[in-house]
C-alpha cells in the first residue's frame, strides 16, 4: 500500500536458475474507487488464487492507482490463460491485458 520503486526495475525477468519468466496483467476497473473494505476483500480472493498457483507465482503486483494487477509466473503451458481466469472466475470484473492474436 505504500509508494515503491518503479514496476520495471522490481520485475525479475529469469529465475534462479536464470530461465525466462513470462507475465500478464489484469485490469480491475474502478478497484481504487470501492470502499476500503471491498478493495481488501477483492486482494484477498487474488492472494487466495495466486497461493494455489504458488509453485508457479514468482511474482505479483497490485498497483491501486492505475487498477492493474501484474503477475509473473514460471513458463508453464496454458498458466497465461487458466490462471487469469481462476482470478477472473473470483473477480468478475477483472480483465486480461492482451492484444490481438
């Protein structure tokens, strides 16, 4: 909840064992707009979601100004889709940031 350093210089870009990590971001609209109380319920259900992805979570960020959500993961084959939705199933409003195939 507190100012930090940009997002770009906190982002690990490869493991521990120096293999690329892959990310997505989601938007929430209107999170910073909700009462205290809803914004706490709403990170609650992303820190449920993201803890049964936890072997594969290396990082996640929640910027409440800009209502995105940041999440880098472990290469995994379809975790860019299925753990998106597993959020989006929690939080409806929430939105996957992608372009166009």
């Amino acid at each position: 909840m507190a100012p930090s350093e940009p997002l770009y210089k906190r982002l690990p870009c490869a493991d521990e064992d120096g293999k690329p990590l892959t990310d997505f971001m989601m938007i929430i609209p209107k999170l910073r707009n909700r009462p205290q109380h809803l914004i706490q319920e709403t990170i609650s259900k992303i820190e449920q979601v993201l803890e049964r992805y936890s072997q594969v979570v290396v990082f996640a960020d929640l910027n409440l100004k800009l209502n995105v959500l940041c999440v880098i993961v472990r290469p995994t084959p379809g975790l860019c889709w299925n753990l998106p939705a597993a959020i989006n199933h929690e939080i409806p409003e929430a939105l996957l940031v992608a372009q166009p195939a």
